[in-house]
C-alpha cells in the first residue's frame, strides 16, 4: 500500500489507508489508547483498543518513527475530522532514550538556553514549526512580489576581500596564505548588479562580529536585500518596500491561518499607509512624547524606536513607521547626501512594533562623489576596484534595502527573541546553536 499523507485521510472515510510519520503521543483512557501521529500534513488521532497493541505501543518513546494501517473513521471534533481505527502498527524505527523536554505540551517549560541547547529537536515542537512555516512563507512571497515586479533574483558572493558597511564588525577568514572575510551584506554586489539587471532581490546570509548579546542580535542573519535603478530618490525605496510588506502580511494572514492560531498571533496591521518621518522629526516627537530629550543624539536609541512605533500605532493605526534622512556621519559611504541638506542622506530605517527591521536609502552614483565619500568615512578607494568601476561603465540614479529576515520574523509574530525566529542561532555564546562552552 502507498503512503499517504494525515492531511488526505479526511477524502478517504471509511477506506483503509497507510500512513508513517513520528509518534506524537500517548494517551490510554481506560481500555482505549489515543495514539497521535505527526507528519507533514498535520496530527491525526489514532484509536487503539487491541489490549496486545496498546501494551506494545505503551513501551514505545514518543518520536518514534511508525506506519500505521487502519480504516478512517470521521471524528468532527479532532484536528483533522478523521481518525485511524483498527490500526496494525509498524515500528519502523524506535526511540530508544526518552527526550528530557516535553514537546507535548502547548508550550515548552524550559529557558530559551535549554531549547537552544537541543535545537534539532526543540524545532519539532508545534509551535517552533508554525514559526519556521510561517518564516518560509515571509520568504516565498517576497520572491513571488518581487518577481511579479521585474526584479530578478541573484546570489552574491559571503567570502569578500573588502568590507561594505565599513566599521570593525567584520569576521576575517584564513583563505589560503590570504585574509578574506565574511560578507556583512550584499550592498556592493546588488549595486553591481543594478547595472547588468536594473532590478534585483537576493536573499543573503550575512556576518556581524558584533559584541551586542541583545534580544535582537545575531552573528549570522539572513537579509533580503533589493536593489533597484532609475529611481527618483529614496521614496521610490520605501514604495516599494511598504507594498513588499503589505503584500507578504496579506499573503500569510490569509494563508497561514492555522500557524498564526497555534502561536495566538495578530500580525502587526499593515494596511493603512506607513507614516514616514525625518530623523529630526522622530527626535522632537520622541521628545514630545516622553519629555526624554535626545534632539542632539546622532542616532536613534532603541526606546526612541520603540516610542515611534507608539506614535505610528496612536496617530495612524498601523504598527510600521519610516524614519529618514538620517545624518551622514552615521550613514555608510554609498548614502546619498539629500540635495537639499547636505549633513543628511536619502536614507531611511522601515521600524516595526518596537525596533529596526529595515535599512535603505538612494546611493550615490557619481564616481567622483562616492571616491570622496569613500575618503571622507576613512576608507582606501583601492580596496574598491570592482566596485568603483560600475560608475565609470554606467550606473542610474539607484537605491534599495536590506531587511532583517529574522528580524522581520520577530517583529511579525511578536517573539520576544530573535533566536526563536531563527533555526540554529549564532550569536556571541553559540556557534549555530551550539554552546561554545560545549564544542570542543
Ligand atoms: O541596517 P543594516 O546594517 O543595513 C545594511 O546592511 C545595508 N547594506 C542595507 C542597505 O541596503 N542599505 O542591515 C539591514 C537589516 C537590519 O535592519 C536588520 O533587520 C538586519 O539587516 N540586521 C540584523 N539582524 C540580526 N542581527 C544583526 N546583527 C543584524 N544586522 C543587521
Ligand atoms: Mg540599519
């Protein structure tokens, strides 16, 4: 018989079907066993009243690999509306050692430490999947927007011999006799292919040796990074930025609602127009707000930030807010001065909920300018040569983002911690997840 999946038992009432997947859980009530079995499609309910059986599945640990054939029965009030009954039962291959936490429960009882500790199975719990489902859903319509937008997808280079963001945020590697080191974003790389493409996304792995040990900071994130051409200046950025996301929220609340039940989720709303300030400004209504004055600051603090998404949530119902024109001390070389006050640039941060979930902006696309803003930040032009000679072969007004993917993912589904939105964190005590105490 050919397997079938938990989620087409309910086309098949009454028929005797065969399915495999993990063993969920065991209940026995009485003389009946409810036996749960997970599998790709969801948890079906399996009834077992076989006193041999139930004595032979009560030995076996939960996770263990089992087919089961039996006749679907309808159960309207199970997950499914199915159920197996009269099952024959293979133990295809079993858990020999009971696993300390319990993935049965609605949630796990253990310190995020612990679930990280033992990530490869921690990610089996409902919940952790509903995340990473709805993770990969933030991610496929974000390829499908931006096709639809004539964009094209590209893969950049994670080992580079210069720097993009500048700073001291940079792991270096032993490449061969030579020092390389891991990409901090695709900026240069998306830039260079604005002028074979003209519109281009990518989805990048990218580095930060960041000493921050913050709720939402990582050494190794995922960014979707945009880039586009014949722009007129950054708001052209943030258009398209607000309907990427307004797109991808759309799509997954109407897609993953079983996922944003399980995690008890309302996305953040989206639908009205995403306020758009200027740095300046985001400092005075802070100011005005809180009576915290931070007017002379040269960058946002993280209580600014959470106060603006605030103001943006009161003011105009929606839980997305744009700052710009950011101060060019504070912004990368690339950033174009704005023409009408050089000290700021077309730059701008997208903040949701509470925090920074997107830097972009218009890059500067002069030769000349960007050898002078390279000089001006501290930087070698030499270190720059591919790089720099776009802008001698022909490159357009431009500009686009890079979007924190798991960034995004906490803020969507209000995580208190960037390492729940992300499989196999690293950050300064763990290297994929892993303890850095414990690798030897
Ligand atoms: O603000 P960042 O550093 O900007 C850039 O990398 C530019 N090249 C973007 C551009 O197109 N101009 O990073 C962009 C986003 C952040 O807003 C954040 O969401 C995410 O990437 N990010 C991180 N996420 C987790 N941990 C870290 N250490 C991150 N650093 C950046
Ligand atoms: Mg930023």
């Amino acid at each position: 018989m050919k397997r079938i999946l938990t989620s087409e038992c309910s086309s098949k009432v009454g028929e005797v079907v065969q399915i495999s997947g993990w063993l969920f859980n065991l209940r026995t009530l009485g003389k009946i066993a409810f036996l749960l079995l997970r599998d790709r499609g969801g948890i079906i309910q399996v009834v077992l009243e076989d006193p041999e059986l139930i004595k032979q599945i009560k030995s076996v640990q939960n996770g263990s690999i089992l087919e089961v054939t039996g006749k679907v029965k309808s159960a309207p009030n199970t997950q499914l509306k199915v159920e197996i009954e009269n099952p024959q039962i293979k133990i295809e291959n079993p858990v020999l050692e009971p696993f300390t936490i319990d993935l049965t429960k609605s949630d796990i009882n253990a310190e995020l430490d612990v679930v990280l500790d033992y990530r490869p199975i921690t990610l089996r719990h409902p919940k952790s999947r509903a995340i990473f489902k709805i993770q990969a859903g933030i991610v496929q319509y974000y390829r499908e927007f931006l096709t639809q937008k004539g964009f094209t997808e590209f893969f950049g280079p994670n080992i580079i011999s210069a720097s993009s963001e500048g700073g001291a945020e940079l792991f270096t590697v032993n490449y061969f006799d030579n020092k390389a080191m891991l990409s901090q974003s695709a900026q240069l790389y998306k830039q260079m292919m604005v002028g074979v493409h003209e519109r281009v996304f990518a989805l990048m792995k990218c580095f930060r040796a960041e000493k921050s040990a913050t709720r939402r900071h990582l050494t190794e994130a995922t960014q979707f990074e945009l880039e586009m051409g014949f722009i007129t200046d950054h708001n052209d950025i943030m258009d398209i930025l607000e309907e990427t996301i307004k797109f991808i929220t759309e799509k997954i609340s109407l897609n993953y609602k079983a996922e944003l039940e399980l995690l008890g989720i309302t996305l953040p709303s989206a639908e009205k127009q995403f306020p758009r300030v200027t740095f300046k400004e985001a400092l005075q209504i802070y100011f005005e707000r809180t009576g915290v004055d931070e007017r002379a600051e040269i960058d946002l603090s993280p209580n600014a930030e959470k106060e603006l998404c605030l103001y943006a949530k009161e003011q105009f119902g929606v839980d997305y807010i744009f700052v710009e024109k950011f101060l060019r001390v504070k912004t990368a070389f690339y950033a174009k001065p704005n023409e009408v006050d050089p000290l700021v640039t077309n730059y701008f941060d997208l903040l949701c909920r509470e925090c920074e979930i997107v830097s972009g902006g218009q890059r500067i696309n002069s030769y000349t300018e960007l050898v002078d803003s390279l000089k001006l930040k501290g930087l070698n032009p030499n270190d720059f040569e591919d790089y720099l000679s776009i802008f001698k072969y022909g490159m357009p007004s431009h500009g686009g983002f890079g979007m924190g993917l798991e960034r995004l993912t906490m803020m969507m589904l209000g995580l208190s911690n960037i390492r729940e939105a992300t499989l196999f964190p690293s950050d300064l005590k763990r290297i994929a997840a892993k303890s850095i105490n414990q690798i030897k």
